[in-house]
C-alpha cells in the first residue's frame, strides 16, 4: 500500500461551527438525534450509530486561572494498526489498500460489540441498538472513490479540517505545529505515527475530551 490518505483536524481553527457534523449527516444519510438542550452546545451529546461526527465542547479554568472553551471535533481516527480489528474473524472489519481507510462492513454485526470498543483507544465504534451492526466514521471513503474530498474537509470554512496524500498532511501537520509552539508551549500533535486523522492541539489533550490522545 502507498501512504494512503490523511486528514489533519487543527483545533486552534475550530469555531464550533459545526458544519463539519451536518455535512457528515448529510452526506451518509443519517437521521436527525432527538436531543435534549443539557447546558451545552455540545449535541447530540455524543457519537452513535448514526452519529458518525460530534464536536465536543469543553470548558474550565487553565494553571493562570483564566478560563478555556476548547473545541474538538471527534471522528475515528483511521489507525495504522487498529486496535479495533482484533476482535476480527472473518474480516468484518477492513482497511482499504488504497487509502488505508478503516471500514466496518454490515458482518460487523456478528461481533462482540464490548471487544471492539475496548480495543479503540478513542472510544470510537458505536453499535445499532436494533440490527447490532457497529458504525463509525468511514473517511467517507465512497466519495474519495469518486475523487470528493471526504465532507467533513469540504465542509469546514476554516480550513481546520484538511484532507489529502498521507505524506503531504504530515508535513502541513508538522509546520502548524511549529507555528502554534511560537505563542503555545503545549501545542502539539496526537499520536501522528499510528493515525490517519490528526489531531492539533495548544493544551493538555484530556482538556479537550478524555478519548483525545491514546
Ligand atoms: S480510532 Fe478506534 S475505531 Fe477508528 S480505526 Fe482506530 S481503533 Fe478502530
Ligand atoms: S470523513 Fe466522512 S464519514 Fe468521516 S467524519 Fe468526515 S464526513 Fe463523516
Ligand atoms: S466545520 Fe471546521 S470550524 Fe466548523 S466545527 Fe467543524 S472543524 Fe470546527
């Protein structure tokens, strides 16, 4: 396989518009979530099966007492090796040669839900209540076989979210890097070794979510 694809999600970009979740709805087909307003912005509260985006919204106080309200946007995180499969039998779970996109197919069903989940260091897979087909994040793989940057990218005005060759991301995830450190002491990137999506964060990553960094 070549280096396949990557996406780079830069938080210090991210106004929480929120486009990124709607276009991924969107363009997979999934139903609104029947919410509840909890005090946050952050809705529907967390991933499911037909949540396939959620950006997390977190708020306190920093070591100068001053308060954060940092924006995460969650998606599967497409790893190298992915602790996910090795609940596999009979490839229910699957990596695209091409793009390296990690796929859960309509087998995954047949899967011990608990097993999968517990071997995602990012909380990611979500089972239907209903048919017990486990869903995620697909790095919108039937648009990139079509040449379409995954929605999410397309989507984002801020260019937060930036889709392309693996090498190429890496690179541009490295500079921002660099460029954040200059005002950021803490600025840095999550795990970029072992995955495809990476995040960019200018804090400690459990401020951001708790599943931020394996
Ligand atoms: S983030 Fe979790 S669900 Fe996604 S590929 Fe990695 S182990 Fe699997
Ligand atoms: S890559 Fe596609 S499926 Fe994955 S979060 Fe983005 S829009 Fe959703
Ligand atoms: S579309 Fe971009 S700026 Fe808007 S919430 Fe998503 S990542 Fe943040």
């Amino acid at each position: 396989m070549s280096d396949g694809k990557s996406l780079m999600v830069d938080t210090s970009r991210c106004t929480a518009c929120r486009g990124c979740q709607v276009a991924c709805k969107q363009w997979n087909g999934l139903p609104g979530t029947k919410t509840k307003q909890t005090g946050t912005y952050q809705n529907p509260p967390d991933m499911s099966h037909e949540t396939f985006k959620v950006v997390r919204f977190a708020e306190g106080r920093g070591e100068n007492g001053k308060p954060y309200w940092y924006f995460f946007s969650d998606m599967c995180r497409h790893c190298l090796a992915p602790g996910c499969m090795e609940g596999n039998q009979k490839n229910e779970i699957v990596q695209d040669e091409k793009t390296g996109a990690v796929i859960y197919t309509p087998a995954t069903k047949k899967l011990d839900y608990k097993k999968v989940l517990a071997g995602c260091p990012y909380n990611i897979p979500r089972q239907d209540p209903k048919t017990k087909q486990l869903f995620k994040c697909t790095m919108c793989l039937d648009r990139q076989r079509a040449n379409l940057i995954p929605a999410c990218a397309l989507s984002c005005p801020t260019g937060s979210i930036q889709f392309g060759e693996r090498d190429e991301i890496l690179k541009k995830v490295a500079a921002r890097v660099a460029e954040l450190k200059q005002t950021h002491a803490k600025a840095k990137a999550l795990n970029p070794d072992d995955v495809r999506v990476i995040f960019i964060v200018t804090d400690d990553p459990e401020r951001y979510h708790k599943y931020a960094e394996a």
